[in-house]
C-alpha cells in the first residue's frame, strides 16, 4: 500500500510541476484558460435559464425588473446566452492552443500537461460549494460544474488531434494521437 501511495505522490508531484512550468511559460494564456473555465458553468446555466440573461441585462441598465417575463423576452434572452456560449467556447478554444502553443513541453508528443484535471476539480470545488450552502443536491448542476472540464478534454482533443503541428511543431507529426 505504501509503494502505491508513494508512486501516487510522485506521479501527482510531476503533475504539479509541469502544470507549474507549463503555467510560467504560457503566462496570460495560462490565466485566460482558467478564468473561462470559471465564466463557463455562469454560462451554461444562463443557456438553461435565458431569463437570467434579461434579468442581468435590465439591472445593469437600471431597468426595474418584473416578477414575471413574456416569452418574447425569453426568446431574446436565450439568443443571448447561446451566443455568449459560442463566443465563450471559440475563446476556450483559442486560448487552449495558445496556452499549448506557449508552453512547449521539451519531448511532448501529445499535449503536456493535460488540463482536464485541473478544470475537473475546479467543478467538483465549485459543486460542493454550492450542495454545501444549499443544502440540496442537484444532479443537472453538478453536470453544468463539470461542463468546464467536458469542454477542456474537447480542447486538448482538438490540439492533440486537429492541430498537432500547429501546436505541438512539426517534431509531433509523426506521434500517435491520443489525451495525455
């Protein structure tokens, strides 16, 4: 049991590090990355609940909000959402190249290092905080507080898969593409 735990601490030490390294020299990307996957589960619910979206946008204009909506409002505010979700996932996108594009990982055939932990356990924070101040478990928003992480395994899919030379360098076109 102790050669397990030890080899778990030194796999998720070398983990840590590469995240680390990989962070410095990606710099503004790094933190572009991590700050949509703290805007993506906002929006993602906005989509589920379009009335947010109205409800937002009448507060900041100092417009009184009504109690109840028509549904042409609802409409507008499901337009909204669904195109802050696509301007925010093609900003996910071009950030997570750029982050793997800037930190050149030394001898990395696949992207290095896998970020999906990362925005995985940001959800899984982010979940029990909300059960623990609530009090109620709800399983479609625990799905929204991991949505982060299914778009951040879309994103290394695509650097892996679609833009190996583009991200990883022509010394990567020849590996054999899978998640790392």
């Amino acid at each position: 049991m102790s050669d397990y735990y030890a080899n778990y601490k030194q796999t998720v030490g070398a983990y840590a590090a590469d995240v680390h390294v990989a962070s410095a020299r990606a710099g503004r990307y790094a933190v572009a990355v991590a700050m949509g996957w703290v805007a993506f589960p906002f929006v993602v619910q906005t989509v589920l609940n379009p009335t947010d979206a109205i409800r937002l946008q009448m507060k900041l204009q100092g417009v009184p909000v009504p109690h109840v909506f028509t549904a042409e409002q609802a409409a507008s505010g499901l337009v909204e959402a669904v195109f802050a979700l696509c301007v925010l996932v093609l900003l996910q996108m071009v950030c997570t190249v750029l982050f793997y594009r800037r930190a050149q990982m030394e001898g990395a055939s696949v992207a290095t290092p896998a970020l999906w932990p990362l925005a995985a356990c940001w959800g899984l924070i982010g979940d029990a905080g909300w059960w623990y101040v609530t009090g109620v478990f709800d399983p479609s928003g625990g799905i929204v507080g991991l949505s982060a992480a299914a778009l951040t395994v879309g994103g290394e899919i695509l650097c892996n898969r679609l833009g190996r030379e583009f991200v990883l360098g022509s010394s990567a076109k020849a590996a054999v593409p899978f998640l790392g």
